[in-house]
C-alpha cells in the first residue's frame, strides 16, 4: 500500500514536492490563489492541473463532523450571477442562491457556514438551518415567509420596515456576504462554476473562520507568550550549550516573549530525555505558550518522534519554533512545514518496516532460524530419558533448570524420526 493511499496524493503523478509548494502557496496567502495564479507561481504546462490540484485541497478544507454554529445566528440567502433585467424581488433565472449563516460573537463577527442552495422553499431554508446551527440556538432571520415554523430553534424574526431609519436588521450576515462576493470577484475574477461553487465557498468560510484562530500555532500576537526554551547538547559538545540558550533567549526578546522556563540537557540522541519531558509536561499544565529550540535534531529523536510531540503541541495550542530550520508552526508557511514532516514520517516507517522484511528475507535464504531461540527444546531427549527413569515433571523442570509446561509440552510431544 501506498502511503499516499487515503489522501488527497492519492493518483496524483505529481511530485509531492510541487503539491507542497501548492500548499504552501495556498496557505501563506491572505486571499489564497486562483488556478491561473498556481499555474504560473508552479511552473505547471497545464492550467487544469493547477485547477484540479486546487479543488483537491479545497476539499480537504472541510473537517468531517465539525462543529455547528451556536449562540445566536443571523441567517440569510443571496444570489451568485449577472443581473437579470425584467426581474424583481427574490425572482430568479439563471443566479445562484446561497444560504449564510453568521454566528454574532457580541458586536463582532464568529464563524459562519455558506452552502448553494436549490430554491427558496422552507424546507430547503430549514434544511439548511438544522445542518448549520445547533439546536437550542436563537436564529435571526428576515421577514420572509419561509423561515416560519422553525422548530427546534428560538427564532427572532425581524422584517426591516419595521426598523428604525437607520438601522438594518442582520448586520453581520450582510457583511460577509459583501466579503464573499468581494473575495470571488478578486481573486477569482467571478469565473467561478455553478457546478463547483460549495468548494470556493468552503475556502472562504476555512479562511474566514480561522482569520483570529489561536490553533496550530497561530498564536496572539498582542500577548506577552510565555516562552520555554530548549537546549541540548551531546556529551561531547557541550561547549555550545549557552551559545544555544543565548540565540534562544535573543530570539525570544525579539518577538516580545517571555522566557518563562529554560531546560538545559546533556546526553546521546537515543537516551530518554528527561527534561524534555518536564518542558512537555509545562506545556500540558498550560504554564508556556510556545515552545523555541535550536535545531529539530535537538528536540525529536527520529521523524516520527518530533512529529508526535508537534502534534501534541497543536492539540494543546502550544506553539513551537526551530531558529536553524526557521520553522515557526504560528505562521502559514511553518503549519505548511509540519504537513511536510507528517509525508516525511511515513516515508521514514515504511523504509523501516521494507528493511525489517528485506532482512528478514535475506535471513530465510542463508538458513537461520528466525523466532525465539530455541531453549527447553535443545533438552527434548534428556527430558523423556528422565521421565522414563521415574522422575515426575516438576523433578525434571528443576533438575534441568525449565519450566514445567516447556516440560509437559515436549512430553506431549511425538519424538521425531531420526
């Protein structure tokens, strides 16, 4: 099997090096990329590669069973398209209708949820209320006719006429649909497919939701981080041991950091390193917010080793920083990075289990035995001689220094023929 089985590499005859340089692109990006866009920065001759590679990751963009939205929604439906002459109000022809959905987090915006939508009718509307919205949830809608009857919801219904002048209902949704629209006319320059549209619209909304995120190392940058800094040396280099912790604490400064905690280590690569351990454990109490060391190598004892520890760190919002590789996991192209070290540490397994069975071969064909090494065996004749003479089993086990069921195995055993 593969180890781009179950991936979006999955058929690609693409080098892994280019999709990482796509990542990357779409990742460091504020408004992402458009096709056009990828194809030239990658040197790619077709545009329907770039296209196709895009819509892969756009797919990949939606976490399978992620979370609704809670508290309360503002909800609305838009269109997608040219103008229509000829027709008013919500009719439609050829436009696309979107359902949004805005969660209000007090005067500012949440997360939100955009999704095409086929009419207007209220099971499409209450459809798409139930697979965005958490319910229990007090959702804000306009007066129109189809949100009525919302069950399972606390529904404030407000129809704009009956606002004071100057004040529209459902602020927010309306701010982000301007943003969509303005995001799909940019970037994209409104080429955009009705047949592919829910993936722009999940790019957007992944974008969106993670403009403020404090995950995957994305850390607040208006917050004095609490640093802990990691140094280590092998028993005969220890004279770099505070040229490490220097550059580690100028670093720190530099980002406007405090170094909280400072965990020196002197020791080979394979022994357990156990003030490593104590800085992991810091991290789990929450008593440092980003961990900086010098080198990867000083850190992870194999590929799999750091990319274990990296992932911990992003479960626990833990940001962590390497100043010889410049690897910074609370940036786009660092989180880009450690998607790199997830392929590298499976690459690394596989090499390791193809060599075990390559000797393991080679083993079989030169006539060694493989397995445990043979014991109470090697005794077999003794044993039965024993028995023979009188000796009960457990005399037998003690004389020859086995156990007792290696004994009643044998015993159990027909001799072979010689």
């Amino acid at each position: 099997m593969s180890v781009t089985s179950g991936t979006i590499f999955q058929d690609s005859h693409l080098p892994l090096t280019i999709w990482f340089r796509a990542i990357w692109q779409v990742t460091s990006q504020k408004n992402g990329i458009s096709a056009l866009g990828l194809q030239r920065v990658l040197g790619l001759g077709s545009y329907k590669t770039a296209w196709a590679m895009l819509h892969k990751l756009r797919r990949a963009m939606v976490r399978p069973g992620r979370d609704r939205l809670s508290g309360v929604v503002e909800v609305d439906a838009t269109y997608w398209g040219a103008e229509e002459p000829g027709l008013i109000g919500r009719l439609t022809e050829n436009k696309t209708l979107l359902a949004v959905a805005v969660e209000e987090d007090g005067r500012k915006i949440g997360r939100i949820r955009l999704s095409t939508i086929p009419d207007l009718t209220r099971a499409t509307l209450h459809g798409f209320i139930a697979a965005s919205i958490t319910p229990g949830s007090t959702v804000r809608t306009d007066g129109f006719a189809s949100y009525l009857d919302l069950d399972g919801y606390v529904h404030r219904r407000e129809v704009q006429t009956e606002q004071p002048e100057g004040e529209h209902v459902l602020p927010r949704v309306h701010l982000v649909i301007g943003l969509l629209k303005r995001w799909i006319l940019g970037t994209h320059q409104g080429a955009i497919g009705e047949a592919y549209l829910d993936d722009y619209l999940n790019e957007f909304a992944f974008r969106f939701n993670r403009r403020t995120s404090a995950s995957r190392g994305k850390l607040r940058a208006k917050t004095a981080l609490r640093a802990g800094l990691y140094a280590r040396v092998s028993t005969n280099d220890q004279q770099t041991l505070p040229m490490q912790l220097r550059a580690l604490r100028e670093y720190a400064a530099r980002r406007g950091w405090t170094a909280t905690m400072q965990v020196k280590e002197v020791g080979s690569g394979a022994a357990q390193r156990q003030m490593r351990e104590r800085l992991i454990e810091a991290a789990r109490r929450r008593e440092i917010d980003v961990v900086l060391v010098w080198r990867l190598d000083r850190w992870g004892r194999s590929v799999a080793d750091l990319l274990a520890t990296l992932q911990e760190f992003e479960h626990l919002g833990v940001g962590f920083v390497s100043l010889t590789e410049a690897l910074d996991l609370t940036t786009p192209a660092g989180r880009a990075m450690a998607g790199l070290l997830t392929v590298f540490a499976e690459f690394e397994r596989e090499i390791l289990r193809e060599r075990v069975r390559a000797g393991l071969a080679h083993a079989r064909e030169n006539g060694k035995r493989l397995g445990r090494p043979l014991t109470a065996a090697l005794h077999a004749d003794q044993i039965r001689k024993l028995r023979r003479s009188g000796l009960s089993k457990s005399q037998i086990a003690r004389q020859l220094n086995i156990g007792r069921t290696s004994v009643r195995r044998i015993l159990a055993t027909p001799p072979r023929k010689k």
